[in-house]
C-alpha cells in the first residue's frame, strides 16, 4: 500500500535530530506551518518532530510504530489533528479526508459524527497501547485542550501568513506540554 504523504522516509520531516530522547506529533499545528522550524513548539521542547500538515490522527497512528521502533524515545508528545480528519484508501493509496476532498459529500453521507468520533478515540487509544507497549512517556492533548490555558481561540497570534499560529503560540503550547510532563498531568483530550 502506497503512502501520499511520507512512506518511511523521514528525511522530509523537520527538526530530526537522533540525539533528542522525545518525538513530536501531529499535523500542521506541529510541524509549523508559517513559523520557522526553530519556533516550533516541538523544537521549544527539543523533540523530533513528525508533524505534517493536513493529515489525520489514523495517519499519526499509522507512522508512530515504525518511528518510535526507530528513535526509540522516552517521551512522546502528540498534539491531535481534528477529530473529523480520518484516512482512507484510493488507489491504493492512503489519503487523508479533509473539508476540500471531492468525496467530501459522500463522505458526510457516510461518516456520521459518531463514527468520526468513535474513530478519533480509537486512534487516540492506539498511540496509549504503542506507548505503553514500549514503556514511553505519552503527553497528548487536542486543540479543544489548549482553550483552558490559552484564552480566546479566536484570538491566538496568528502567523506571519496570517493563518496557524505564530512563535508565541508555539511557546506557550510547548509550556503547556512541559507543565503536563512535569506534574503527570493527563489531559482528557476533548474533541468538541
């Protein structure tokens, strides 16, 4: 089965660096998306990071074995892409469903809201057992987690492209992920 987006070459993610003991994951949010690679919050933190824009919590999943075998971190940190993002199989070929795909209505035919969610859950469950299989540290949250330390959503620094968010952000997410780390904090990762 084809990979659209990395296969196992890692060489295309940013900030790869063997000697950090974490790895970062997620999607744009993570990898950065209109901030330098070394504003990332998973460069404030001196993870690796794994990020990669527009994909999917099963594309997260599907790629940690193989990168978390290979890195062999003590810690992960996974900031969740959004629960309505999942992946499918075209061609022979993992894609990930975002609002622009041309199957879109279709899918909303198809993936009703509980299914969308009882898959986010199931993903989020996996990375727990591929963790906990290997005895690593898992800090995970979602965007929806971040509102209660970052007031205003709509009102976060937004990047120098004017969308995603800007170096402060990143800053104050990495915090965020460190304070959890730190006193064993476990959020509940909320999807609404």
């Amino acid at each position: 089965m084809a990979n659209s987006l990395m296969g196992n070459n890692h060489s295309k993610f940013r900030n790869i660096v063997n000697a950090s003991n974490s790895v970062a994951f997620g999607c744009s949010h993570t990898w950065g998306t209109g901030v330098e690679a070394d504003e990332t919050w998973a460069y404030c933190l001196k993870a690796m990071n794994f990020g990669v824009g527009a994909c999917s919590a099963d594309f997260v999943v599907r790629i940690a074995p193989d990168i978390l075998d290979k890195y062999q971190p003590t810690t992960v940190y996974v900031l969740w892409p959004d629960w309505a993002r999942f992946e499918y199989i075209k061609d022979s070929i993992y894609t990930q469903s975002l609002p622009t795909d041309e199957d879109r209505i279709y899918f909303m035919e198809t993936h009703t809201e509980e299914w969308l969610k009882k898959n986010f859950q199931q993903q989020v469950g996996l990375m727990n057992q591929y963790c906990n299989d290997r005895n690593i540290k898992l800090i995970d949250m979602s965007l929806y987690d971040l509102i209660p330390y970052i007031d205003h959503a709509d009102r976060w620094p937004l990047s120098k492209l004017g969308h995603h968010y800007a170096p402060s952000w990143h800053k104050q997410v990495a915090d965020i992920f460190h304070n959890a780390k730190i006193n064993n904090i476990k959020h509940p990762i909320a999807n609404e």
